[in-house]
C-alpha cells in the first residue's frame, strides 16, 4: 500500500501542548501562585435544564420495547430539522427540510463536505482562523491560499479581487479573533464568489453570540447566498453541546448537485446522530431552551465585556468581545505574541492563547476567551489593570 503522503505537509501544530508545558513548569516552580487560565477555547457552564429533561426522557424510551428507535434517517430526525427549521424563521431565513442535515457537529461535516469537491480546486481561506480548514484540504491535497486579516481591515478580510479561489471558508463571528462581518460586507463575498463560480463554505458555530439584529446570524440573510453558499452551524458553543455532539449545516437546493451529493455522501458514510442527543439538540429550540441558553451566552458576554471595558481602559488595541467570547488584542510594547504569554503567565499568572498560533498574521496577537467563570475573569483583569493602567 501507499500512504497518502498529503499528511507529510501538515504543520505540526505545538500550540496547545506548548502551553500545557509553560503552564506547567510555571506552577511546578510557583506551587502557590493562584493561575487563571483565559485561554479556555471551550464551554464551561453545564446543558440547561430544558435539555437535561430532554435527554432523560429519550433514555427512559430507549429503555421500552413501544418506543425503543433503532437506526434513525442518517441526515436526522424530522422533528429536530423541523426546530432549526422553525430557529432560521426567526432570522428570516425559509429553508426546506431537506435542505437541513442534521450531524455531530460542524468539525466533521467541515472535514466532511470537501468529498464533494475536486482535488484541483483552489482554496481561500482567511488568516488567522480555526486551524481545521487549512488542514483537511492539506489532506486532501489541495492548494490553500490566504486573505489577509489584520489591524488595518479589523480582521475582516475582505475579497480580493485579483485573487481566484472555487472554495472560500468565512467564520463569522470569527475563531481567534472575534470580529463579525456585517451584511454589506458579506454582499461583496457573495457577489465574489457567485462572479468566480465558487462556493463559501460559512461556519456560523458562533451565532448565538451575536446581539445586533443588524449584523447576519446566517449567511442566507444575504441575497443570492443560496446560490453559492454552504452553511455550517454546531449547538457546541451556543448551547454547550461540545461533549454531548450535535450540529446542522444547511446545503441549499439551488446548489442542487451538491445537496444531493451531500444526502448521498452522509447515507454512505454517515449513521446518524443518536437518539437522545437529537432530543436535546431539539428542547434547544423550545422556548424553555432558547431562554435557558440565552441567559448562559450572557454570563460569557458579561466576561467578555469585563475584558474588552479593561483592554479599553489600557488602550490596548482590540476586536471581538461584543458579539463573541474571544477578545484578540495587539500585545503591548510591540511584543510578539509568545513574548506576551510568557509576561502575562510570568508577571500576572494569566493564561491566554498567542495568535501566531492561528497563522502567520496571527504573530504580535493574544487571544482571551470569557468562557472562565466570573469571579475568575474579575480577578485577571483587575491584575492586568494593575500592571497596564498608564
Ligand atoms: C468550536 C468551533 C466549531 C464547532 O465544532 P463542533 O465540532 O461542532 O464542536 C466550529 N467552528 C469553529 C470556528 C469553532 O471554533
């Protein structure tokens, strides 16, 4: 056999166990010091209530021969494509049901969707972001270019129109950086990449995030999108699901071949999402749900403000925070983005994530997530008061 040697091209990414090494010397060294981690890339705050009941209800059916399911449809249940159905109304986005496929969660399905994509094509995808893009399409073996975010465009990229890309990935709210594209700016990607032929694959894993009716929650807010748009969502961040697994992306029927390569692919190579998780991915949508979800994205916004108000106050550059729970902030002194860690670690005992971590344009950048308690957030920021107030 031959190895698909595409692998050999990953960049090995150190970025999480170098931390887990620094973190570790440091509290080897200083048992005592008391170390508040802020580079928390995950959800803290348990399942709600709504879907706890939920889940316990599905156990009880599994349990009874009148109600025990087996193998469900592999792109999920009617009643939940029905609730993301029902949640996409209340942006003012009508979708069919089978436009809705129902997942593990958007890693996968990002991973996943790019079986139906040629080899040849060329890949844009913006820098720096959630590393996953990049990756799959070096597995596959297929050539990555970039859009540059940086301070000048706020970390909105936006199209080049020199460069030619078939596949464009945008996240928005954006992972590191937390920036939103408003809906003019996200007419221009779409007008872009309906001009080229290409398709946007749209990770809106952070939606939930976002408090101003005015920016776009989906991409298909913005006409024409459902020609050229795919749609990539996860309850991992809006509602705590990054353990329990439960995702949906949304492939148009204009895109009428790719929808149907895309039921295709998952009735071969996918199963299903079970049972239970899909009966707790639907109290999410109840009124209960929404409530109970909302009142947990606003104790991390809450966090995300106590950062932003304190970076403010230093006059400390920044973006994101308002409409997601990543702060990216340029490092003081024009330090590079791991000098920073080691002073923060060092001088404050404050746990972030260098940005040079997400790409090269990354370099000179910190991000901090709120998804730390309160009490904790507090404290850091009253450290980082102390040490940068001018
Ligand atoms: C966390 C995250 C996801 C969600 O992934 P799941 O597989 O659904 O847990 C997707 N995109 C980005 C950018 C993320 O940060």
């Amino acid at each position: 056999m031959n190895i698909n040697t595409n692998y050999e091209n990953l960049e090995q990414s150190y970025l999480f166990s170098t931390i887990a090494k620094k973190v570790n010397e440091f509290s080897n060294a200083h048992p005592d010091a008391k170390i508040i981690r802020l580079g928390i890339g995950d959800v803290t705050l348990p399942l709600c209530n709504a879907v706890i009941k939920a889940m316990h209800k599905a156990v009880d059916e599994m349990g009874n021969q009148s109600t025990f399911r087996g193998y469900g449809p592999e792109q999920g249940y009617d009643f939940l494509r029905t609730a993301v159905q029902g949640y996409y109304k209340t942006h003012n986005v009508d979708l069919d049901l089978d436009e809705i496929f129902i997942s593990d969660g958007a890693k996968s399905d990002l991973g996943n969707i790019l079986d139906l994509f040629a080899k040849e094509n060329t890949v844009l995808v913006p820098d720096p972001v959630y590393p996953v893009y990049v990756d799959t399409n070096v597995m596959a073996g297929r050539t990555v270019i970039f859009a540059n975010a940086n301070k000048e465009n706020g970390f909105l990229p936006m199209p080049d129109e020199s460069a030619k890309a078939d596949i464009i990935y945008i996240c928005s709210p954006n992972n590191p950086t937390g920036a939103v594209y408003n809906k003019e700016q996200l007419k221009k990607w779409v007008d872009y990449a309906l001009a080229l032929n290409a398709v946007i694959l749209y990770d809106a894993a952070y939606e939930c995030f976002i408090s101003d009716s005015s920016l776009p929650r989906s991409i298909f807010e913005i006409e024409g999108a459902k020609n050229c748009a795919i749609e990539f969502c996860s309850l991992s961040k809006t509602a705590g699901f990054t353990g329990t697994r439960c995702g949906y992306t949304i492939v148009p029927k204009n895109l009428e071949k790719l929808n149907k390569m895309w039921l295709r692919r998952q009735t071969t190579k996918f199963n299903g999402v079970p049972y239970i998780v899909q009966r707790a991915a639907e109290a999410v949508f109840t009124e209960e749900g929404q409530k109970e979800i909302k009142e947990n994205i606003g104790y991390y916004k809450e966090n995300a403000k106590i950062i932003s108000d304190t970076l403010e106050k230093c006059g400390i550059w920044h973006v994101g925070g308002k409409h997601s729970p990543y702060i990216w902030l340029k490092c003081p002194d024009n330090m590079s983005s791991w000098e920073f860690f080691d002073k923060l670690l060092n001088d404050l005992q404050i746990v972030g994530t260098p940005g040079a971590g997400f790409g090269k344009n990354g370099e000179g950048f910190f991000r901090l997530t709120s998804f730390g308690s309160k009490e904790n957030t507090v404290e850091a920021m009253k450290r980082f008061e102390n040490a940068y107030l001018k």
